[in-house]
C-alpha cells in the first residue's frame, strides 16, 4: 500500500515539474544547474573573495554590488525557465542578459585579483602614515593595461558567444564596430593615459607626495595616479581635486617631500622695518649707530630661531640656524628676509599632518619674530607716510580795481 501511494507521489510529482519546467537537454539543464550554483557560492562567499583583492573603505559597498548582480543573475535564470515552459519564442533571452551580467562582473574581478598581486609584484613598498603599502610604478600600469586589454577582448568576445553570433563574419564586425569605437574615442582618453605613464616612468612624483603644480594656488597630496586622473587633496582646504594627468604635466609640478639635500626644504619670510635715525653728525658714528641697528635686527632672529627649536611642534630643521640678509632699501622701509629649512615632510595622505607641518610651522615661525622685535625693540610695521597738503588761502582785495574807477 505505501509503495503504490509513494508510485503516485512521484508521478504527481514528475506531472507537476514537466508542466512548470521547460523540455531542455541534459547540457543545457546541467549548465543552468551549475550557473545557480555558482551564483549561490558567489553570495556567500564574497566576503572571502574580497579578502583577496583589497581591504579599504569601499569594499563593504563592491561586495554589496557583487551579492545584488549574483542574485540578478538568479532571478533571470529562474524567469527564463519559466518563460520557456510556455513559449519558445523567447529563445532564452534572461539566461543569455544573466549570461553576459555574469561575464561581465567574473572578468571585472579577475582583473582585480590580478592587479592586486601585481601591485605586490612590480610595486614599490613605501610608508605612508606609519603602514606600509605598495605604490604603483611604470610597470604595475604597464602590466594593468595588457590585463586591461585582455580580459576586455575575451569578456567582449565570450559575450558575442553568447548571443549566437558564431560566424567569422558576425565575430569580426562586431570586434571591428568595438575596435573602431577606441579609434574614434582614443583622443580623449589616450593622451591621459600616455601622460599617466610618463608620471609613474619619472619616478619623482608617488603616492603620499606634497607638491604645488603650475597654475594651482595651493599645495597638493598625491593621492592617486590612475588611468586618467590624478587624485589631489588640497591641504589648505581640505577637500579633494581631480586634474587629468595631461593638465597635469602642462607646468612645472614643484615636489616639497623631494629635498635637494638634507638640510631640508627652504623657505623665507619678509620683513619690512623702519630705517634708524642718526642723531650723530660725524660717519663714524652714524655708521655704529647703523651697526647697532643690524645686530638689534640680528638679535631678533636669532631670539626667535632659540625659541622656534625649544618647541617641538615647530617643524624646522634645529641644526641649521636663520638665515638672513638686507635685501631690498626700499623708499619709506628695510626689507629683510628671514629663510629657514623645514624637517623632512613626512610620508601622508591626512591632510591635517601636512598642514601642521607646512603652514603651521611657518605662523609660529612668524609669531616668534614677532615677539623677539617686541623684546628688541623693533617695529615690524611699515612706517606711516607722510601726507602734506597745501591749500591756497583764499583773501579777499578790498583794493578797486583801477579799469573800474577810470570809468567812474
């Protein structure tokens, strides 16, 4: 008895699958089999396949893209079976759209996983805020656009697959439509790309470097040198820039974190000081009155460089004294000049630490002057000038005028 209830179990069964699902092959039903498989794998452990390629602070939201387009293809693979159950006109079109979406995401992640062990490969280790990572060079971009190229042609021509396009004559018109849209395309993008490849083949300019660039007000943070762009971050406003790399090579670029020697990156300060009054007559002591004058001046800076080195968070080179000279006589002033040397600018992409070190140490630099002319005696203010107006006094003649008394 439970054998014959079981028989008919089955056979409701099987009567009830044959109805909802379509009369497919074993090969194409084991392919459909094994793609749900592999999108279900592909949602669980994305979190896994991920690890392998990065860890930074957009990877939670790729994982979330990577599980949502796994489910779409799904979703498409159970309506198409669905579909050819009761027409045969759709000739599989959702499976070939989940197909192609999976081509498309599985060539995306190998290119990733590629380069990443490229990167480990032909990058150069630096230290950028304590933690060492690895920076792009000419042959990591050199390596990422033959992967770029490859996997572009192989998924372009698996998906032409895809959709049926099985002859010579399809296969090749497609390729040459595609090809000849980069040919089209390739003055916007080309030049970027070349100029990329000059940036990474100087060796000058990394990940992490301060720079100011020609025609940009401001200092930079290189962030990134991509394909096209170059990601800055502007250290006095603290937010980020793009400048493609062909505007970007257009001027002189001045990298700050590369120093010609080791005393440092030198920079000045200008000053502008009353001229002295000589109360004495005679040269001679109107000359010492002048060689008091310049040791006051030189007494103020050496002042502030004894200061500015007791202060930790004042980020200048201390075995390298300021320097100073007279450098212009202008018409109502002295202008001095103060230059004093930078530590080395430390390896960063935190805005905040470039700022600290660069603008910072420069006011407190220049607060320290200021205090030491106040000790000195001197006055840092450009004098007042002198205006002097003169005005015509407007006096009345009583005195008639002669013309009009000969007529009276």
């Amino acid at each position: 008895m439970d054998e014959v209830y079981l028989l008919k179990l089955h056979e409701a069964g099987q009567r009830v699958l044959s109805w909802f699902l379509p009369n497919m092959s074993t090969i194409e039903w084991t392919g459909h089999i094994a793609i749900l498989i592999w999108s279900m794998a592909m949602i669980v452990f994305a979190g896994r396949l991920f690890a392998m390629v990065e860890n930074t602070s957009s990877t939670m939201m790729k994982m979330k893209v990577f599980r949502s387009l796994n489910f779409l293809v799904i979703v498409l693979l159970l309506v198409d079976l669905v579909l050819l159950r009761f027409t045969i006109d759709m000739e599989q079109l959702f499976s070939r759209i989940g197909l192609s979406i999976l081509t498309a995401y599985v060539t995306i992640y190998l290119y990733s996983l590629a380069s990443y062990h490229s990167f480990k490969r032909f990058g150069t280790p630096k230290t950028i805020d304590n933690k060492e990572v690895f920076v792009e060079t000419y042959s990591t971009r050199i390596v990422n656009l033959l992967l770029v190229a490859t996997t572009a042609l192989g998924a372009f021509y698996i998906i032409i697959k895809i959709w049926g396009a099985d002859s010579l004559l399809e296969t090749t018109g497609i390729m040459g439509i595609f090809i000849g849209f980069l040919a089209f395309t390739s003055p916007v993008w080309a030049p970027d790309i070349i100029s990329g490849l000059i940036i990474l083949n100087s060796q000058i300019l990394d990940d992490g470097d301060v720079v100011v660039i020609d025609g940009f007000p401001n200092e930079y943070i290189i962030s990134k040198v991509s394909f096209v762009y170059v990601t800055l971050y502007d250290i006095r406003n603290n937010h980020r820039a793009l400048v493609k790399n062909s505007r970007f090579l257009q001027g002189k670029i001045d990298n700050l974190s590369r120093i010609a020697s080791t005393d440092g990156m030198r920079a000045s300060i200008h000053y502008n000081i009353g001229y002295p009054a000589f109360e004495s007559r005679s040269g001679e002591d109107r000359v010492e009155e002048m060689n008091r004058f310049m040791k006051k001046v030189g007494n103020m800076f050496d002042r502030a460089f004894e200061g500015c080195a007791e202060d930790d968070s004042v980020k200048i080179n201390k075995n390298k004294p300021f320097e100073w000279a007279l450098t212009q006589a202008g018409d109502y002033a002295l202008e001095f000049t103060l230059w004093f040397y930078f530590q080395r600018i430390p390896n960063t992409k935190v805005t905040a630490t470039a700022r600290k070190h660069l603008m910072g140490t420069t006011y407190k630099v220049n607060t320290a002057i200021y205090e030491a002319s106040i000790f000195e005696g001197l006055d840092l203010s450009t004098p007042d000038l002198n205006t002097i107006t003169f005005a015509r006094d407007l006096v009345e003649d009583d005195t008639p005028d002669p013309r009009v008394a000969a007529m009276e």
